[in-house]
C-alpha cells in the first residue's frame, strides 16, 4: 500500500483513475483504501473532494465498460469451451443469467460494495447480453456511489 500512496501523493488524479479502472477489470487493487486515502488528501486540501469523486468515478466506469465489452465479445461460446476450468459450465451460466434477469439491476448498484462480485459483473453483465443502455444506467450509477461514499468517508474520517 505505501507505492500506492506515494504514487498517489506524486502524480494524484491519474493513479486514482488507473488504480479504479484496473481494479474492475479484477486486477487485486485496494479500491476502497485508495478512494478512503484520496479523501484523506482531500481533506488536507492537496487533492479537491469533488475532482477526486469525478476522477474515481470516471475510471471506474471505464473499467466497467472495458468488462462489459469484454464479455460482450467472448460470450458463452467462451464459457461453453473454457467454462469448466473456470468453474462455470453452461447449466451455471444458465442459472446465473436467469437469476440475474430478474435481480441484475438491483445487483449492479450494489455490487461494488461486495469485493469479487463487483469483477465480475461487468464482464457477466455483457455476456448475459444485457442492453447496454440498461447497464450503463445502473452501473454508472452504482458507480459514482461507491466512490462518492468511500472518499468522503475518507474526507470526514481524516481528521
């Protein structure tokens, strides 16, 4: 965590944005502790609470999007062919798209509050086919709450 930090203190919205957008593509990053220290930063005024909230946001919807797309362009065939060394052959696939028809809204709001199931939605997300208006709507969404409370909680806990 303290490269993190130090990458942070030096070069400040950028690593913010990458670090977000690479941790929704499921690259093991501490989101939470990030969003937390840049409102932190926010606080002492070195970086501002709203350009943080905006930058984190942005980048995780990119990464988001880039999962989406991912999964969108795999798709089933990937799992009918892979799915078994993954763990999820064509009857969970099957389940998990029925479930997430009816739930998957709901679930990508809250998602990226449950660390694993927060990678995984954007790539399910695309191969489920669910429209891209539909997903953009609720996972931006969830999105900019996930980053709006985790840095403010940094901002007012700083102190």
């Amino acid at each position: 965590m303290d490269f993190i930090t130090a990458y942070i203190n030096q070069y400040g919205y950028v690593v913010l944005f990458l670090a977000l957008m690479l941790e929704l593509l499921a690259l093991p990053l501490p989101g939470e502790l990030l969003m937390g220290y840049a409102g932190v930063l926010a606080f002492q005024g070195h970086l501002s609470w709203v350009g943080s909230i905006l930058v984190a946001g942005t980048g995780s919807m990119v990464g988001m999007t880039i999962a989406y797309g991912v999964g969108y362009k795999l798709g089933t065939p990937f799992f009918d062919k892979y799915g078994k060394t993954l763990h999820m052959g064509p009857e969970r696939i099957e389940r998990m798209s029925k479930w997430f028809s009816i739930h998957g809204n709901k679930l990508l709001i809250i998602a990226y509050f449950l660390p694993v199931i927060r990678h995984i939605t954007g790539y399910f997300s695309g191969i489920t086919r669910l429209p891209f208006r539909t997903y953009a709507l609720y996972a931006y969404s969830g999105s900019f709450l996930w980053v709006t409370t985790f840095i403010t909680l940094g901002k007012l806990l700083g102190p």
